[in-house]
C-alpha cells in the first residue's frame, strides 16, 4: 500500500511539474520582412504593418544549422524578402534597486525566402 502511495505521489508531482514549466515554452510566430543586415545586437528585418508603415524587427539568435543555409553573416542576402519563423522567450531580472526589467530575445527557428 506504501508503494502505491508514493507512486500516486509522484505521478502527481510530476504532473504539477510538466504542468508548470510548459507557461515558459513559447509559441512560434511568422514575420515577413526584407532582411537589412547584421548588427551587434542581431539580424534586422523590415516589416509593413497594416497601415503601410515600415518598422524593424530585430532577432537576436539563429541556429548554427539555418546560417549554413542562409548566410545571414554576409551582405549578399540583404535585400531578399524572407518568412520568418521565431519564438519569444522574456526574461525578467530584478536589479540592484529592486527594479524588474524584461529582456526579450527572439530567436529564429525557421528561415523560407520568398
């Protein structure tokens, strides 16, 4: 009977655990933008929102595997229209003043010319 109760128990637990951790998995999104480059901070791309307005959409990591692919590191690419597919993760960080900041970084995962 012990056994069968400590099983339960961790069943349970794990359960809570997998349940709890999935709020940090993020949903993948699509952007369609013209590539503009590579600066320090990661790879811009240039969006039209709705209205006909340009904005930039900055990722901050790609895969080692999607570089071989599209060589984001050189000038050739820029120009060409790309569908992006990339995750959010936010971070927050408390500092020493007890202040909370979030960092966002987004990461592409998928890279298709257009």
């Amino acid at each position: 009977m012990k056994t069968k109760s400590l099983a339960i128990i961790g069943v349970l637990l794990f359960s809570f655990l997998v349940l709890t951790s999935a709020k940090n998995i993020q949903d993948k999104q699509t952007f369609e933008g013209v590539y503009d480059g590579k600066e320090d901070y990661g790879y811009n791309f240039i969006g039209v929102n709705e209205d006909g307005d340009e904005y930039t959409m900055t990722f901050h990591e790609i895969g080692s595997e999607l570089l071989k692919s599209f060589d984001l590191n050189s000038e050739k690419l820029i120009g060409t229209k790309f569908s992006v597919t990339y995750t959010t993760i936010i971070e927050t960080e408390e500092d020493e003043d007890g202040y909370e900041e979030e960092t966002e970084t987004n990461t592409i995962v998928a890279l298709k010319k257009l």
